[in-house]
C-alpha cells in the first residue's frame, strides 16, 4: 500500500486552476484507491463495476484463505491471507473516504474531508499492526513446536490467491505503463502474487517431506513484508499530518523559480502542504516594487499558471508586499528557528538548521565504530569454527533442531555484515535496527538459561574460547545494548520527525 503523493504523476497537463475555480477533494484527481489493487477509476466512475470486480475479488479470496488455513492447519496461508484483506480493506477505505470527501466544504470544516482517507490508512496500519504480532506469536510457537500442516489444502488455497493476485495484477497491467500510481498498484499485486506463489510451493514441499518448521518460517517473512507496506503508509500518512512539504517539492528551488521573475524582488515564508492524498497548497510572501493592487492579480495569474505546470502546485496563495516583513527568510518564524539575517547578496537564505551538537556527533560516530568492531570482532570467530558455534547455539535449547545449524551458518555472516555497514555508515536505520533487535534476542537467550541454571559456553566471541554464561556476560551485553538503542534513537528519531530536513 502507498499512499501518492503528487497531485497527478504523468505531470499537470490540465488548465491551471484559476483563482474562483473549485478547489474540490475529486477535481483532477484520480480515486486514490491506495493504489493497492487500484483501478484507474475517475471519481464519476466510483460505482463503476470494475471496482465491484476488485472489491469482491478482494473480499472473497481472504475469507476463503482463513477458513482454509484453519482448516489445513496453516500460519503461512492465514498471514497470507491476512495481507490480502488488509488490501480489501484499503480499497474500502478510499471509497468510503472519497464518498465523506464529497461531503466538501462547511464553515467548520473549511478543507474538506479530504484527510479522512489518511485517518483510514492509519486505522489500516493498526489492525495490521494487531494482526502482524498475532502471526508473529502463533509462528514462534509453531517453530519450536512444529504442527501437522495439509499440504495439499494449503497448495489448493495458495492457487486460489495466485489466481486473484494473477488476474489483479493483469488488469493493472495495460494502465501500469503510462501512469506511476497504477505502476505502483501493479507492482504491489506482483509481490502479493509472489506471496502466493512462495505458500503454493511450501505446501507442494510439506507433501513431499514433513518438514512442518517450513510453513511458521514462511509465515515470518510474510510477516516482514507486510510490516515494510505498514511502514510506507505510516510514514506518508504521518507526513501529511504533520503538514510536511511534500517529498517531490524543493522548496529552495520554488524560491529560486519565483524570485528569477522580473518583478518580483523577494520571495519570503514559503510553505507547501498536501491538502490530502492529492492537490498541493502553497502559500508565500512576494515582495514587490509599489504598484497598483489591480496589477498584482495579473501578475498573480501568470505565478499560478507558472507554479502549476513547473510543480503541479494547485492552491496557491500570494501575500504582495511592498517591504519585505520581518526576517525576510525562506523559512516562516513560526517554525521556531532561529536564522541568520538574509544576506545582502541574495541567495538561498536559510543554511541548514543544526539540530545536534558537536559532542552528540562525536559520541554517535565513536559508538558506530565501536559496536561495529564488536560485532566483527564477534563474528569473524564463529565463521572460522562453524561447527563449535553450532554446538553453542545447540547448547542453549532454545532453537529447533532443524533451525541449529542454518543459525550457526548464517548468524556470524550477519554479524560481520552489520558491523561493517555501522562503520562505514551504510544504510544506518536498518543496520542500527537489526544490532538492536539482535543484542534483545541474545540477552533474552542468555538471560533465559542464566536463570534456569544451565552452565553452557556463551559462544558470545569466540566459540573455543570456553566462556561460560553469567552475570558477566548478560552485564557486557547490556551495556552494548545501551549503545545501540542510543544509535537507534539518534537515527530514528531523526528520520521520523525531521525526514525533510537537509542537515
Ligand atoms: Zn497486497
Ligand atoms: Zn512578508
């Protein structure tokens, strides 16, 4: 699911809206199924049949699967089924968002109700969120005690979405080309056809050996992918919320654009929201020489024709002064920055804000190279003695049999992998999320068998080394622990609430 940002992706070619014109939630505008099995439907076309089509596909394909998977006794089918009715339930929402959006507007409610389809989106993401830690629990269970699973009721329903995804996917396909939302939409219903295709082919394998681990293990990774679909809804859902500029604006440029007119001498406060899921408002300061008032509306006419077809801008609002008020910067006071004067050259004004200090810079960068280190230093061990270290992670009896050994195999390889991602500074959110989640999973193993009294090597370093778990060892990992949720907050909080900052 993703929700699109601009206001139409093959670029505005429609007439640039004009001041009296309706700046309706639906003119101009795509239905914006969240592009989840989206058709190209235009808002006259909402009870169109198409959309019938897809809304029953998407209803009856889920509800079959659960049942199903109950039946067949499968995780791996009921996650995928899962998925599949949270994409149902996002097509409902935009259509019952876009009959409130047609509601318009109310001297109490002077934008409309466009934003009702964002709060759809979020409830989405929060039954989702209910329904990933349900998946989550059931599959940890089931791997460590692995259940009888009916392959072939299981090969039997994952052909069932297969054929829904496959004849999704197929409608989308001719529009996929033209058109970057319903591109979205197309390539969303290929990765929920590939889903599919994986639990057809873990059920033909359950027929052949009853290797129940399988279909638990498949169920995570289905898991993961609709956490990351979660996480591009939330994180574009909060982003409007929260008024952000809209990710494809830059907004030096705007500046840049508006004051390279003639007559316009300064360009100061500019903002740029997105009303909903589509249309851009704009608003700014343009400081001019002392004209007649009659003469700024046309030059406010050609500025909003011009801001129309350069950035699909299509509510903009021009406040025409003839002193530049206040600071004169690009950035209004209202955002709470302190900014240096506008130079007297011109130029971009506003010089990135510094939102850490130099000691904080220092101490994340020190920590980085730290718990990198650690990590290889940890890992390089285990990948020279293999079988020591699966005997280790045999040792702690917390891990099924059939899972000891790819552990052992793959474990060291991920450790080195994220070290050395910390220390060059690659792809530092997921590399900091994964220390993390990975120092809980070890604490919580050595916490575990500290407390049921088991006298095992660690295998926390080198697995020859012959150190046993204790105190000693879970007080180490703590302490990296520390470190690392200091990273992880440091990068995260930053990428959530500045993630359009340039710093
Ligand atoms: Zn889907
Ligand atoms: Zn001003």
């Amino acid at each position: 699911m993703t929700i699109p940002f601009s206001h139409n992706d093959s670029g505005p070619t429609g007439a640039a809206p004009h001041c009296g014109d309706d700046f309706s939630a639906d003119e101009g505008c795509f239905l914006r199924v969240p592009p989840d099995h989206a058709l190209p439907i235009s808002s006259t076309d909402t009870s169109g049949f198409r959309l019938l089509v897809t809304l029953g596909i998407n209803f009856v394909i889920p509800v079959v699967q659960i049942i199903g998977g109950v039946m067949a006794n499968s995780i791996a089918l009921i996650s995928d089924a899962v998925h599949n009715f949270s994409d149902f339930i996002a097509i409902l929402i935009s259509y019952i968002a876009l009959r409130i959006g047609r509601k318009g507007v109310s001297t109490r409610h002077t934008f409309g109700f466009q934003r009702a389809e964002i709060l759809g989106a979020l409830l989405n993401v929060a039954i989702l969120f209910c329904a990933v830690i349900f998946i989550v629990y059931e599959a940890f269970w089931r791997l460590w005690q692995p259940e009888p699973v009916s392959g072939g009721l299981v090969m039997i329903l994952a052909g069932v979405g297969i054929a829904g995804n496959g004849f999704s996917a197929l409608l989308l396909y001719r529009d996929s080309r033209n058109n970057l939302n319903i591109r979205g939409a197309f390539l969303h219903m290929i990765g929920d056809f590939l889903t599919s295709l994986m639990v057809l082919i873990s059920g033909a394998v359950l027929l052949w050996r009853p290797w129940y681990w399988l279909d638990p293990l498949l169920s995570f990774l289905i898991a993961i992918f609709i956490l990351k679909n979660c996480w591009t809804v939330l994180t574009e859902a909060v982003a409007i919320l929260m008024n952000a500029t809209p990710r494809e604006l830059d907004l030096p440029e705007i500046q840049k654009f508006l004051e390279s007119r003639p007559e316009i001498i300064s360009a100061h406060y500019l903002h740029a929201w997105n009303l909903g899921n589509c249309g851009i408002a704009f608003t700014c300061h343009l400081t001019v020489a002392d004209r007649l008032v009659s003469d700024t509306e046309i030059l406010a006419e050609k500025i909003r024709h011009a801001l129309f077809r350069q950035f699909g801008i299509d509510h903009p609002v021009f406040q025409f002064e003839t002193v530049t008020c206040g600071n004169g910067n690009m950035l209004c006071e209202l955002s709470g920055q302190e900014q240096p004067p506008k130079t007297p050259s011109g130029g971009l004004s506003s010089p990135a804000p510094v939102y850490r200090k130099n000691g904080y810079r220092i101490f994340g960068w020190t920590s980085r190279i730290i718990l990198g280190l650690i990590f290889i230093a940890a890992g390089i061990p285990k990948i020279l003695y293999p079988a020591e270290f699966a005997a280790a992670v045999y040792n702690y009896r917390i891990l099924p049999d059939a899972l000891v050994n790819i552990v052992a195999l793959a474990l060291p390889w991920v450790e080195v992998l994220v070290g050395g991602m910390l220390i060059v500074g690659v792809w530092m959110p997921g590399a900091v999320m994964i220390y993390t989640l990975l120092m809980l999973v070890f604490i919580t193993a050595l916490g575990y068998n500290v407390a049921r009294g088991l006298d095992i090597h660690c295998g926390c370093f080198s697995p020859t080394s012959g150190e046993l778990i204790s105190f000693w060892t879970i007080t180490r990992d703590v302490a990296i622990l520390l470190m690392s949720l200091y990273l992880f907050f440091a990068v995260w909080v930053k990428k959530i609430f500045l993630p359009y900052s340039r710093s």
